[in-house]
C-alpha cells in the first residue's frame, strides 16, 4: 500500500489536476448556459457577468488547477529521488565496508607477520618490547620477547581475555 509511494503521489497529481480542468469546464459551460437563459433588458449586467465567469473558468480554471498540480507533482518526484539516492548511497557504504573490511584483515596479518618475524628473530634481544593486539577487544599490549615465547596463553588486561600465543610463533 505504502510501497513506491512517490509514484503514487505523481499519479495522484495527475488525477487532481484533471479533475480540475474537467470540473473548471463544467462550471465554464454552466455559466454559459445560465447567461444564454436571460432574457430580460434588467439582466444584461447578470448575464454579462455570467459570461466574464464563465470565460474566467473556462481559461483560468484549467491553468491554475495545472499549475498548483506542480507542487504535488514535484513531491512525488522529490521521493523518488531521495529513494535513488538511498539506495545508490546504501551500495556505496557496502561496497566501501567490504574494502575496509578487507584492507583491516590484511592490515592485521601484516601486523601478524611483523610480530612473527620480531619473535623468532635471533638478533633481537629477549628484554626488547613486543607490540601486539588482544584478538578479543583489539587493545594494543606490550610484551618482551621472552614472555611471548615462554607463556603459551597470555590474558588481557582490557577485557581479561585468554588469548593463544602460538599463532604469534608459527
């Protein structure tokens, strides 16, 4: 019922401005119709005015019922827009997620790599600080080469996590 409804408000401006031009018409030949029955000399000014209205609904009439279609019209269209805009901006915010998304992943196995590489570097001393992520809560921990190597769990202070060492080590 609610569905596409910017549509249905343009058809809906559509059918109104129609019906104005139609009942502007009607009441056009009416007036005509009311001026062409008088007969009398006392009736010139009333059927004079019934002439002027009737030419007034008959032009007028249908110009403004078209006109203020517009606004109502133009409505509809504004909808319709906006749900392109939407969509096309909800597509957009995936297509941009999943790059992050991707680019995080690959952010983190290089941040893996380097944290690999600096434990099982002979050449670094076993004192030296490790920087890694709790893979629970991601809070960045500072540990020596040495505990890495020696703890096979370490738990977060952040979030009191367990977390494995060993995909540090492999």
């Amino acid at each position: 019922m609610f569905d596409n409804i910017g549509n249905k408000i343009k058809i809906l401006a559509k059918v109104l401005c129609w019906i104005g031009i139609v009942l502007c018409v009607i009441v056009a030949m009416v007036m005509f119709v009311l001026s062409s029955q008088t007969d009398s000399l006392q009736m010139d000014s009333v059927k004079s005015k019934f002439l002027w209205c009737g030419f007034a609904f008959l032009i007028l009439g249908p110009l403004f019922s078209w006109i203020g279609s517009f606004v109502l019209y133009g409505f509809g269209e504004l909808i319709n827009n906006s749900a392109i805009i939407a969509q096309q901006s909800n597509r957009s915010n995936q297509i941009y997620n999943k790059k992050m998304e991707e680019q995080h992943k690959k952010e983190k196995e290089q941040r893996k790599e380097n944290i690999r590489g600096q434990i099982l570097d002979d050449n670094v001393s076993e004192d030296c600080y490790i920087d890694i992520q709790c893979p629970h809560c991601d809070a960045d921990l500072s540990y020596t080469r040495y505990e890495l190597l020696q703890n096979e769990f370490i738990v977060c202070p952040n979030c009191d996590e367990q977390f494995s060492t060993s995909f540090f080590k492999e």
